[in-house]
C-alpha cells in the first residue's frame, strides 16, 4: 500500500466515523449505552431497585463509616425524641405505644433514608468512592512521628502558657505599682 492509497483509507475511515461524533460537537449529548443489571422499577430511574447498592464494591470504607456516624447521630436525636415523649401522660396503653414507638419509626425512616443516600444514590455513591480513592493518596504519619510530634506541641503549649503567666504577673505588678489596680 502506497502514501495515497493509505491517506485515503485513513480518510474513509475519518468520514465513517464523523457523523458518529457530530452530535457530540453540536452540544449534543453524547450516546448512552444500553441499561445492564437487575430488572426493579421505579419508573424508567435505571433500572436499580430501592435498596439496590450503587457500585457496591467501591468506596466501602468511606461509606461504611460515613453510615455509622449518620446511626449515631439519628440514635441520639431518636433518643432525645424519646426523653420528650416520655412525658405525655395519656391513656397508658397509647402512652407505651406513643413514647418508644414514634422514636423507633423516625429512627427507622432516617436510617433507611442515609441508607439510600449513602450506598445507592449515584452522586453521593461517586463521591464517597473519590473520597476513599483520595485518602489512599495521603502519605499518613508514622506513629513515631505523631508521637514525637505531640511531644513538641505539648512542651510549647507549656512554655508559651509559662511566658504568658509571667507577663500577666509583671503588668498585674506593674498596675499595682502605679495605682491602676488595687488589690
């Protein structure tokens, strides 16, 4: 194959391809590929279910941990909620139905919102993963360092605290001296 021959392969091969990308360069959006996975429904919303994870194996830590925060926050104010119902004083059997069970059902219905939002929403899902990807770049501190570190920032938290006594001590003399306090 001579330089024309393949210049005009190449060509073809450009033309071919051209109108596939002419959307793209319009301000078209680009094509999408076809839905894959679990069938579930929810009305044309990707075809995941509810409770279906988002990119399951990625970011586990990040959003494990991110979970367990959001349960200790929503058991504290479930908790909270349950010392305020405690002293409705009803009927006996609506006040041991009212006092756990409104708590237990705000605690369920949050859990199961930071649940979704956590592990199956997309854009929340995708920024958790980036966050774990982002935290395995750090270079983390040896613990000799830290400790070593921690020394440093107590002894100067100590010194500096010293040299602020001493001054206070000198101007609390040196008002006295001069008659602007009276102790």
């Amino acid at each position: 194959m001579n330089r024309s021959e393949s210049s005009a392969v190449v060509t073809e091969e450009a033309q071919r391809s051209s109108p596939r990308e002419t959307p793209r360069a319009s301000g078209g959006s680009p094509p999408r590929p076809p839905e894959t996975g679990g069938g579930g429904g929810g009305g044309g919303g990707g075809g995941r279910r509810f409770f279906e994870s988002y990119k399951r194996e990625q970011g586990k830590s990040v959003r494990v941990g991110s979970f367990c925060g959001a349960l200790a926050l929503i058991g504290w104010g479930a908790m909270f909620l349950y010392d305020r119902l405690a002293i409705y004083e009803g009927d006996e059997a609506w006040r041991l139905l009212i006092t756990p069970g409104i708590p237990l059902l705000v605690f369920t219905l949050f859990a199961a919102a930071a649940w979704w939002v956590i592990f199956a929403h997309r854009s929340t899902g995708d920024f958790m993963i980036a966050t774990e990807g982002e935290m395995k770049k750090v270079s983390w501190s040896s613990k000799k360092e830290i400790i070593g570190s921690t020394k440093v920032v107590i002894v100067f938290t100590f010194l500096l605290a010293l040299i602020i006594f001493v001054v206070d001590v000198a101007f609390q003399a040196l008002f006295t001296w001069i008659g602007v306090l009276r102790t």
